[in-house]
C-alpha cells in the first residue's frame, strides 16, 4: 500500500479517561424495522439501496452511465448470505487450552461464545504471547481490500490497537503492484502505479495509437480503492468509438478486447514473454535508427549499456524480431510492424499489472519503460507510457474540492512521553508475500531491494479486512505453516477459507451496518458520499471500530478512550467532513454544513479543475530536467541502473533483461499448460464469490477454467465438464470452458475463488487457483508475488462427486439467532 491509498490525520491531543468497556451487543440503531431507499457506497461506486421491513431487497448504481457493473446489485447478498459469520466463534481445540491448544487448525469443530469472552481470550493470551516474546512476534500486517469508507478501516483500526499495545510486526509492499511499486522509483523516481496519468481528455484529443499492454479495464475499472468514479469505462467506450488505432497485448482475449471487437487488433503473446517481445521491437527500432537518439540522450541515462545487451555486443545473441518470435510466439514481421506503427504516430502504451505478478515481473515495467523512452514521447501531450489507466480510473482529471482524511493506525498525540505506552507503531516489517516463508523460517535472512533482512518469529496473528487463503499463492504450503503460530484470530464478515482456519473469529458489519464517508476516485476526488447505514447489524456482528476500542480498555483502564480519542462514529465523520469542508472553501467549493448533508443524503460533486484536464504525466521533466529532475540518483529515467548494479542481483540484473522464469511454455513437461490467474469480472477478488451473481460464470457449478479447443481436444474435454487441474503442489476441481479466446499452451482459472479442500483426497472443490501457482518471490529486488507463474496439468474430473462446501459456514453455528 502506498500513500494514495491511505489517508492520513493529525488529531488533537489525548486524555485517558475511565470508560466501562460495552459488553452489550450493539442495539439496532431503528426502533422500527427499516423501509426506504438509501445512498451509499462501495468499492464498486455510489449505490441506491432499497430496503424493505429491514432487509435489503435491491441495489443498483447511483451515478449515470453507459457499460452496467454487475457488483452494484450485490448488496442484497452481501447483507443475507447464509455464509456471514453470526457470532464469536472459537476453536474447539483452543478453547480447551488455549495455552498450548490441541487440534489442527482448519480441520477442528468451531463452538459460539460470547462477545465478552472472546475478546477476553484473546486479550489473555495477546498478552501472554507479547510479554514471552515480544511485539515484533505479533503479526497484524493484515492486508486486504476491506470495504470502503474513511473510519470503518480493519487493517488501520487493528494497527491502531496494535500500536497501543505496544507494537505489531507490519508489512511492506502488496500483492497487485509488489514488483513495479519497487523497481519503478529506480528508474523513473516514482512509483508510477498509483499515480495520476496523463488524462483520458488529453488522450482522446491527442493519442494516435493506443496499445492496451496486458490491461483489462472493462473489468478492472468496476471497482476502486476507496469508491469508483466511474469515468474509466467511460472513457474507454469513447475511445472505442474515436477511430484511433487501438491493439491489445494479451494472451487472453480479454472483457476488454471482447468490448473493442473489431475496433481493436488482439495479438497473444505467450504467457511472461514480454520483455523478449519489446527487445524485439526495440532492436528493430535501432536496426531501422526509428528510435529517439536526442531523448535517449536528453532524459535517460544508462542507454548504451542497455543497447550492447539489446544489439548482442556481450553475449552474442542479437535480441532481433526473429529471436523474440521463437520465446513470444508473435511472428517477427508482426513486432516489425509494431515497431513502425508506435515510432510513426504519436503513441501511449498503458501497460497493467498482471505481467508483474510474475518471477521476474520487475523487468516488465523497466522494459515498457525503455521502449517508451526509444519512442521518445514520454511526456508528450498523449504520449508514453502509463500504468495506472485500468486501475481507480488514473486518467481522470482531479477535480477541486474537499478531499476526505481517514483515521490513522497511530492515536494521535501519543508519542509524548506521559503516555508512552501508547506511542509505538510497526516494530518491523517484511514483504507481504513472503509471509509464509517467515513462518516457516523465523529469523533468516533475506535480501529485499539492497538491504539485508531478517524474518520475525511470529506467534501471533490478527487478520482483519483481508482474506489471504485466497489471495496468497501456493495454498497447501500455507495451511502447512498456519499451524505454526500460537494464536489466529480474525476479524470476518463472512466464513472464508482464512477464516475456517482461524482460531478465533469474531463477526464484522458489512458497510451496510454502519456509517462512513468515502470519495469516488483515488485521483478525481469527484464526489463525495455519504455511506449511510441502511439495516441494523445482522445477528451478533459488530463494527472493527468498536472491537478494537473494546479491546483497548482491556489494555489499560480508559483505553478506549484513548482509541477513540473519546469520539464515536459520528463524531468522527462530522470531524472528516468538516476538514474537507474547509479545504474546498479555500478553494472556493460550497459544501453544505455536515448536519444538512447527512440528511439530504446525497453526495456532492467536486468542481472540474480547467488545469486538471490537461495534466500530462512527466510533462515538466519533458519541458526541463534540469529544473524539474526525476527522483532518480541520476534525476533522469534510469535505464542501466547503478544503484541495482551495486546490489549484485542474478535475478534482477542493473538493466531490463529477458530472464526465463522457472515455470513456462519453455520449459514445460509433456501435456503441461500456463496457468493466468487473472482478475475476476464478477468479483472483487474472493468477495462476492458466494453472491448470487456466481451463476452467472460458475460451470457445472465449478469456478470456470478457460482452454483452448485444441488442448480440450488433446485430453478429451469438452465445454461444460468437471476438470481437475493439478501440479506437484495441488489439485483443484474447475468447469470447462473451451473458447479460442485463449492462447493454446495456456489455461485462465481467475484469482479468488474461495479454497475449499477436502479432506479425504484433498482436492479443493471450489477451483482456488492459487492451490497451484508458486509461492516465490519476483526477485530479491521487489519480493513481489509470482501469482502467474505455473504449470499444471488438466484432465476430465472422473473421481466420486464431490459436494461443494465453500460457503456453508462450520458446524456449530446455527442459522437461528440464539
Ligand atoms: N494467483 C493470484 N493471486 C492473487 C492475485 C492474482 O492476480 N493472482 N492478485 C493479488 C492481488 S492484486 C490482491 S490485491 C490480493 C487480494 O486479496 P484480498 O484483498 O485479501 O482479497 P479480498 O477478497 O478483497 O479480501 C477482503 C476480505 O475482507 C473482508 N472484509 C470486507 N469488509 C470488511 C470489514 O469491514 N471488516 C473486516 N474485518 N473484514 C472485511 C471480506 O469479507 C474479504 O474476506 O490477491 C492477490 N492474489
Ligand atoms: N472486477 C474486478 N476489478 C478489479 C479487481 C477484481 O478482482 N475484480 N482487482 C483489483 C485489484 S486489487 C488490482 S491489483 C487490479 C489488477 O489489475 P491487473 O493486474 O492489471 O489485472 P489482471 O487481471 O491480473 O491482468 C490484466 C491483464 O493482463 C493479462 N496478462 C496476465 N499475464 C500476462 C502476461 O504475461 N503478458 C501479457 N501481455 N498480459 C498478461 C491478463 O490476461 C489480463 O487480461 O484490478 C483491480 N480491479
Ligand atoms: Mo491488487
């Protein structure tokens, strides 16, 4: 996570003070049972909710638009699932002895308690486990795409407790961007994919040729950090209608390149060959001098090194179009071609992010990069490069207003010395996705971007707002070391696979149950929303805010308090909202008094900024890198790194390089296919996976598996049969989907599909892809993730049938409130 995707503030002071901890269950905040329609928000835009008698019975999208977005009817199941957690629920095993518990995580019986109980178990034994071994063995790094809203945070409202006990191992990075957020600042100074792109307005007045590199927007662009904006979608059926050149680099043909139809050129590379693609029409680019020798010159450094790789001078292998055909499976005139076409007309070369979710994804971003740099047009009005155009709507212009702040995961004031209990934060951190690797070998050492490092001894875990038994990769290996700590606890709206291997789950509010505030776009600022309540808490469910406040009078009499800084929800939001109230007066933006806003109950459209419009991406860098240098030791686009030359990284070499990865088409056994774990459509990752919706994608009621006829028809698989697809790390039941949509030699299963394994053979019977992908670092650069990096084999499921189990919640919870 980086800054753009947080909010931060400075609040006043702190007294503690005595408060009795509620051990009360939350009273609805109705007397009457409600009815009416209500506005609010979720990740995926502003929304209507109508409720009838205090159920939810619809909800569709507040903002005007032209391509629907299936996730704005959910709320309905998302409020009734059957699979929501109702009550405090513990493990047998723990309860028993929570000391040094028997049974196995995940396999065990689960038993109700009481609200007050539960936090006092844990409470006992966060204790325990901190004063034997300190706070680095508490593990609240946490991370997840929790709701929206600017109060209602889990992860920062778990860090915020965490911080009050005295400190918690974090983490650094995240699973989308782990391998470019870190390489990108060595090359260009910034991080690049959270960052405001050259507008959608600019590019449609100016752009020629639009390449969409491995991005798939009509799908990515449903949902945003804090709510969608909904312009991105906007944008991209403008542009399918413009009669701009628009060619998509894909090896599936995607929501996106369907929307486009004949209006876009597909081309299917095969899977993590994309840099040998742009050598090859980088190489082309220098053999017909169509690259830009005075940008090369002017705004980079390092380009002659590259181009002794690029040319073969060293190793004798000229990255020619001919060498980049046999490892990308594009043919050689087609990247000649490319070449011609990106030098000849003013070009922008949007480039996404599941390329990087790869061993060796650090070289994607730095390639594109150096391609754009040759082409000579970064900074141009619509020229470049950008990675943010499919993500929270990048390219729309910011708007002038009032911003949104958020609560903090430290208390504010707390690092005067009177109240120094209170005062610490994260005491270490370690790359998110090497979790696993740190649980089953505390202490090593590794490398990470130049430093060494060493991994926490973690005894403790408190996951909130997360689900990493979906998003972590190779799963077998993860339930193998959840078993090491001494103590899981999560904070869940639903029963996810994380939370079946929990020790102790405690039942969240969804942002239906609550009040908040949220901005629709990360970038635009457009509009300002008020997430209001609409049903009282279902069953015993509470608010992370009021968990983690209750959890801090356990800490220390008048903790809570101190949490709350003696404010309560709507405390809170009238102090956000008066914040941005004030910065959009300076700016001359009316909003209304917070009381009047609430009641109206609509949200508030931010002024467009006329210079906003216009914004173009390393625009003044182009106009003066000498007065306006980028971040970079060098203050120019890096394309030979010293600073990574110095680290002496076999797998992230001090240029972009061409590295084949250990699992690919190339190396491939007999029968063995490429698997694309790709962003669901229908989903935000594993949320929504038990709504209503699933039919519409679900195959024999398996999460869908694409393939290729002819690798159907090598194995004898048709449309619509049970597959099981495995590797030496798992095996998982998926639906056919055969469709010439997908590159031969590879297979889609989408991320997010909640792991349900059973116990007798082991098979996950929902198709968690990440049941078989590998669980290695991109490199020791990034440690990203390598979510798409596996092969697998696939063959017709003829096994027993098996019943699916994914959403039922566990034995020991009844449906009736009790
Ligand atoms: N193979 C493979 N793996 C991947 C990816 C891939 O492309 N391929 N993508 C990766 C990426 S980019 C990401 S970002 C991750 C996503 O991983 P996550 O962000 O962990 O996935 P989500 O499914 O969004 O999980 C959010 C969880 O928070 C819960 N939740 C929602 N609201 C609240 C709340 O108010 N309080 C609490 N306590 N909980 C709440 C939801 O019920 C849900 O279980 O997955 C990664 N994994
Ligand atoms: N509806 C919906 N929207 C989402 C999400 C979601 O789960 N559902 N997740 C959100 C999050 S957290 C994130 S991080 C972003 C993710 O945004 P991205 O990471 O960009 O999304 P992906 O679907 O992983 O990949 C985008 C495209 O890249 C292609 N691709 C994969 N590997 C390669 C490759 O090696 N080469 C080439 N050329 N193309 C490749 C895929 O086929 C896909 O069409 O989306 C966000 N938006
Ligand atoms: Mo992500």
């Amino acid at each position: 996570m980086n800054l753009t995707r947080r909010g931060f503030i400075k609040g006043a002071g702190v007294t503690a003070g005595a408060m009795a901890i509620s051990s009360a269950i939350p009273l609805p905040a109705w007397a009457e049972a409600p009815t009416g329609t209500i506005l609010t928000a979720g990740r995926w835009g502003a929304m209507q909710v109508e409720v009838k008698d205090g159920k939810v019975i619809s909800s569709k999208g507040a903002l005007a638009k032209t391509i629907p977005n299936s996730l704005q009817a959910t709320a309905p199941d998302q409020v009734h699932s059957n699979a929501r957690v109702k009550y405090p629920m513990v493990r047998k095993g723990f309860l028993a002895a929570p000391g040094k518990p028997d049974g196995k995580r995940g396999s065990d019986e689960f038993v109700k308690i009481s609200w007050d109980d539960a936090m006092k178990l844990i409470h006992e034994q966060h204790m325990r486990i901190r004063k034997e071994h300190g706070a680095a063995s508490v593990f609240a790094g946490s991370y997840g795409w929790r709701s929206s809203g600017v109060l209602h945070k889990a992860q920062t409202l778990l860090q915020r407790y965490m911080s009050l006990a005295g400190g918690y191992s974090g983490h650094l990075g995240d699973y989308s961007t782990g391998a470019a957020q870190v390489i990108m600042p060595h090359v260009v100074g910034s991080v690049e994919v959270y960052e405001q792109q050259t507008t959608y307005p600019v590019i449609l007045e100016h752009t020629q040729v639009v390449v969409l590199w491995g991005v798939n927007p009509l799908n990515t662009l449903k949902i945003a950090w804090s709510s969608t904006d909904e312009q991105g979608l906007e944008f991209f059926n403008q542009l399918k209608s413009s009669g701009k050149t628009v060619i998509a680099i894909d090896p599936m043909r995607s929501e996106t390149i369907e929307f486009f139809g004949d209006k876009a050129q597909w081309l299917a590379p095969n899977m993590g060959t994309d840099v040998a693609m742009m050598l090859g029409i980088a190489h082309t680019l220098v053999t017909k001098s169509m690259h830009d020798k005075a940008f090369l010159d002017k705004y980079t450094t390092g380009y002659n090194r590259f181009e002794d790789y690029l040319l073969g001078k060293n190793d004798k292998t000229p990255k020619t179009a001919a060498w980049a055909e046999a490892i990308c499976g594009i043919p050689a005139q087609q990247i000649e071609l490319l070449a011609e076409i990106f030098s000849k007309n003013r070009t922008m070369i949007m480039g996404g992010w599941g390329m990087q979710r790869q061993q060796y994804g650090e070289q994607k971003h730095w390639m594109l990069v150096t391609l754009a740099a040759m082409l000579g047009q970064i900074g141009t009005e619509g020229g470049g490069f950008g990675f943010s155009y499919h993500y929270s709507n990048g390219g729309n212009p910011t708007r002038s207003g009032g911003v949104l702040s958020a609560i903090s995961a430290t208390v504010a004031g707390t690092s005067s010395a009177g109240n120094d209990w209170a005062s610490s934060s994260a005491v270490s951190s370690f790359p998110l996705a090497r979790i696993v690797e740190a649980l089953e070998k505390p202490g090593s050492k590794y490398q990470h971007n130049g430093h060494e490092m060493a991994f926490p001894d973690i005894k403790m875990i408190w996951w909130a707002g997360g689900a990493n038994f979906t998003h972590h990769q190779d799963t077998n290996r993860l339930i193998k070391a959840w078993q090491k700590p001494e103590m899981i606890v999560i904070s869940e709206c639903y029963w996810t696979a994380a939370a079946k291997h929990a020790d102790i789950v405690l039942p969240i509010t969804t942002s239906f149950e609550r009040n908040d505030l949220t901005m629709t776009g990360d970038y635009s600022n457009q509009h300002l929303v008020p997430m209001k309540q609409v049903v009282p808490p279902q069953f015993e469910s509470r608010n992370d805010f009021d968990v983690f406040a209750d959890m801090s009078e356990l800490l220390k009499a008048g903790g809570r308090k101190v949490y709350t800084e003696g404010k309560e929800e709507m405390d809170w939001l009238r102090e956000f909202y008066d914040a941005a109230q004030k910065g959009a007066r300076a700016q001359r933006v009316a909003m209304p008094l917070f009381s009047q806003f609430w009641q109206d109950n609509k949200l508030i459209e931010m002024r467009k900024n006329d210079k906003n419009e216009k914004f173009i991406r390393f625009a003044e860098f182009r106009a003066d890198p000498v007065i306006n240098p980028l971040g970079t030791p060098s203050g120019k686009i890096e394309i030979f790194s010293k600073t990574i030359e110095g680290f002496k990284y076999a797998d992230c070499p001090a240029h972009p390089t061409w590295l084949a990865p250990d699992e690919w088409k190339g190396n491939a056994k007999e029968g063995q296919l490429q698997l694309l774990t790709a962003h669901p459509a229908h989903r935000l990752h594993s949320q929504l996976n038990y709504a209503k919706l699933r039919e519409q994608y679900a195959v024999a009621n398996r999460e869908p598996i694409t393939i290729h006829p002819e690798d159907a028809k090598a194995r004898g698989i048709a449309n619509g049969d049970l597959v099981r697809a495995f590797n030496s790390r798992g095996q998982i039941l998926v639906g056919a989907v055969v469709s010439d949509g997908i590159k031969q030699g590879i297979v889609c299963i989408h991320e997010g599909a909640w792991p349900d394994l059973d116990p007798a053979t082991g098979i996950c019977k929902n198709g968690g892809a990440n049941v078989l992908t590998l669980d290695i670092p991109s490199s020791r650069l990034a440690n990203g993730c390598s979510g798409n990096t596996a092969l697998i084999s696939i063959e017709k499921y003829t096994g027993p049938a098996l019943t699916l189990t994914a959403f039922d919640p566990p034995k020991g919870e009844s449906a009736k409130v009790g």
